[in-house]
C-alpha cells in the first residue's frame, strides 16, 4: 500500500537549533516526494520537492530509498519556521498525492 | 500568480442543510481536488477532477459529491450536513502529468455544522 508517515505531531526545538522532521513513505515504484508548508493564517503551499535537490529557506530534505526516507532539514531552526510541515508522495504518473499526517513545527525562543 | 479561490473563509450551517462549497481557479489547470484537513488526520482527499465533468472518488466520499461543469469551478456538495463533517475543506488545482508537479491551494472554508 501506498503510504506516507510522519512519526511526530509535535516538535518542538529551541531556535538556533538544527531541525529534522521525520518522513518515510512505501510505495514500490520511484516515486516524487515533496514536503509542502502551512504558515499560521496562510494556505499550503509547496516548500521543496526532492527532484530539485534545493535548498529552501535553509531547508533541505535528501531522498533515501534504501531507508525510504525523506526527512527535512534545517541546521539553524528560526522562529518564522513554526508551521504545520506535511510530506507528501507523487506515484509514478499520477496526479493525485498522498500526503502524511502532517507535523506541528514549534520554535521555542 | 496562481490564484486558487474558495467561496467562504467560514460558514455555520445547520445539521441536515444542503452546503455549497465553491472553488475558483485562474491558471487553467485541468485537476482539481477537494481536500479534508483535520488535526491528527491530515489532508485527506474528498473528490478529484482531472476535466470538466469528470471526477474520481478520493479517500473519504461518503456524504460528498462533487459538480465541475466549468473548467475553472470545482464544488464540493454536502447533501445533509451532518456534525462530523464539521472540519477545514481545501481546494487544490494542480496543471495534469506536468513534469514540475505542484498543487496550488486555496485559503480553505472552515466549516461548522451545529
């Protein structure tokens, strides 16, 4: 089964501090990942997708399919980066995505 | 800019009332979806529509239907409302089979059934 999970609802880490958010999918096939943001008051939107290999806002997330991973990365946490963060899965030629239940991004000054 | 518009940023309505949501997109994208967003439960998918007139049943149908007569509108129907449909709806259009994919999402309704 296709499927995308986030382990943690909450994470809380102190600003300056590096941040992981945890993401691992199964799925047999390659599959395109992204991970996808929601600001409080604002409306989801795309952060990064694996395919660019980019670096966003400090963010970065390195596929891993031997782990079947794709954690999310900061190495300096700062406080405009407290959102709701959900990862998301793209099947091979289909345009629907399944997303993870998402985690709750918490700076702590 | 692609701008994805929904009808009402809040609406209360009355268990058993036939609710309207309505969504609106200007980048001529052929997809369009209706998404629930409930803490714990993340975003999952009512309906989908890759044309005008087409749909595909999502994840949770049940007590939804769907109406894309135009290519830019996409409505998601509650027929009876009921408590539990209380939630956040997010409406997302996406361009089909791109090779850079993203969905664009709009503001959200949050929606109370009392």
């Amino acid at each position: 089964a296709q499927r995308v999970t986030q382990p943690e609802k909450l994470l809380s880490v102190f600003k300056g501090a590096p941040v992981e958010l945890k993401c691992n999918y199964s799925y047999s096939g390659s599959p395109e990942l992204f991970w996808y943001v929601q600001y409080s008051r604002q409306r989801l939107q795309l952060l990064l997708r694996h395919i660019s290999r980019e670096s966003i806002k400090g963010f970065t997330a390195d596929l891993n399919k031997g782990e079947t991973s794709f954690h999310l990365k900061k190495p300096f946490a700062q406080e405009e980066d407290s959102a709701m963060y959900y990862c998301a899965l793209r099947p091979l030629g289909d345009d629907k995505i399944i997303f993870g239940k998402g985690t709750r991004l918490h700076i702590l000054p | 800019d692609v701008k994805v518009t929904q009808s009402s940023r809040y609406l209360v309505k009355r268990t058993g009332e036939k609710v309207f949501l309505e969504c609106v997109q200007d980048m001529d994208h052929e997809n369009m979806f209706w998404y629930r967003q409930d803490p714990g439960l993340g975003l999952r998918l009512i309906y989908f529509s890759y044309d005008v007139k087409m749909k595909e049943k999502g994840d949770i149908p049940e007590g939804y239907s769907v109406s894309r007569e135009k290519k830019e509108r996409f409505s998601l129907i509650l027929e009876s409302a009921s408590t539990n449909q209380t939630s956040m709806y997010l409406c997302a259009s996406s361009p089909r089979r791109a090779a850079s994919y993203e969905q664009y999402f709009g503001p959200g309704t949050r929606l109370t059934v009392t």
